[in-house]
C-alpha cells in the first residue's frame, strides 16, 4: 500500500502543488527579517525514497527566496509537504516507513527497510524522532491541544495518521505532512 502511494505521480504532483501555495503564502510578504521584496532563489534536491522518474534526472526543485537588499540578504525557506527539515528521504517517507513499523519485530522492520531502500539505523532515528525531538516540539503541543481525543507521544506517527481515517491513505497522510510542512520552514543569513 505504502509502495503505491510512494509510487503514484499524481500524489507528488499534488504535493507539489501544496508546496507551491505554501511558498506563495509565506513570500507575499516580502523578507521576514526587513520586508524587502523577496527574489526566487530555488535550489535542485534529490529526495531520497521515490522512484527517479517521477522527478526527472535532476530532482526537483527546493522553493526557497532570497531577500532582495544589499545588506539583509537572508534566505528564506518556505514550509513543504515534499520536505522534512534537511533529510535526504523525502517527508512522505519518513512518515509511512515509521508508520509501518509501528508494532513490527526488528526482523521484521529490516525487511520494511530493504522494501524502502532504507537503512535500519535510519529508520531507528527517525522513529526516536518521533517520539523524542517531535513530541516536544511546539508543533507537537499545538496539533495535540486540537485533538478531541489524545494521541499518545508512543503511538506517534500512526495514531496521528489515523485521525484522518485509514492511516496509509493519501488523506492521511498529505494531512500529516500538511501539519508537519512548518518544520521545514527556516529563514537564515547566507553563508
Ligand atoms: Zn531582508
């Protein structure tokens, strides 16, 4: 189930299109810092986790903008549903991968890794992410004040994927990747 989503252009052009509303939101305003017009300064990724073809041999393209002063400069990063923070896997899969392995023995989440093309150690830091760094983030403590029913931070992302009903669903998880989109955003001087 998981392989089809992962496999399914259309769910990349959608999110595709998601990251391109969010990006247009969050640079109409102009530089975070200063208010200066902001100019597209995109940047190739290589996500991690989908079949090449489906982006072509060059990847796809990081939104991002660039503060137009001289002076200010600062690089503005928008919010993704493609994106997870800095990770080489694209979000979609670092979201299912922990979501499947919830429950699994470790034979059996090394035979989930070799479906995916994932490493166990990797998938053993993202599941500790989940329950450690996530849920102490504030994006954590404001998606949880909204829930009428709690999730517990050890049945995290799955328990959270299924407030959309069934938990590998592209509902389900385009709306967690929507919630998870602001960890991606960053605004930061250019080094
Ligand atoms: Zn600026």
């Amino acid at each position: 189930m998981c392989h089809a989503l992962l496999r399914d252009a259309s769910f990349w052009r959608f999110l595709q299109l998601i990251d391109h509303d969010l990006a247009e939101q969050e640079s109409a305003g102009g530089c975070p810092a200063c208010g200066a017009p902001l100019h597209r300064a995109d940047y190739p990724r290589k996500p991690r986790g989908v079949p090449r073809a489906l982006f072509g041999p060059d990847g796809v393209r990081r939104l991002s903008f660039c503060c137009a002063r001289d002076g200010c400069r600062r690089r503005m990063t928008p919010s993704s549903v493609r994106f997870l923070g800095r990770r080489v896997f694209a979000g979609a899969v670092v979201v299912l991968a922990c979501a499947l392995a919830q429950g699994l023995s470790e034979r059996h989440r090394q035979r989930l890794c070799e479906r995916i093309g994932v490493g166990l150690r990797t998938l053993e830091r993202w599941r500790r992410w989940w329950r450690r760094d996530f849920a102490a983030s504030a994006p954590w403590a404001a998606i949880r004040a909204r829930l009428a029913t709690p999730v517990e931070e050890q049945a995290l992302p799955r328990g959270l994927l299924e407030r959309w009903g069934e938990a590998f669903s592209a509902t389900s998880v385009v709306g967690l990747l929507r919630l998870l989109a602001p960890l991606s955003r960053s605004v930061r001087a250019r080094g």
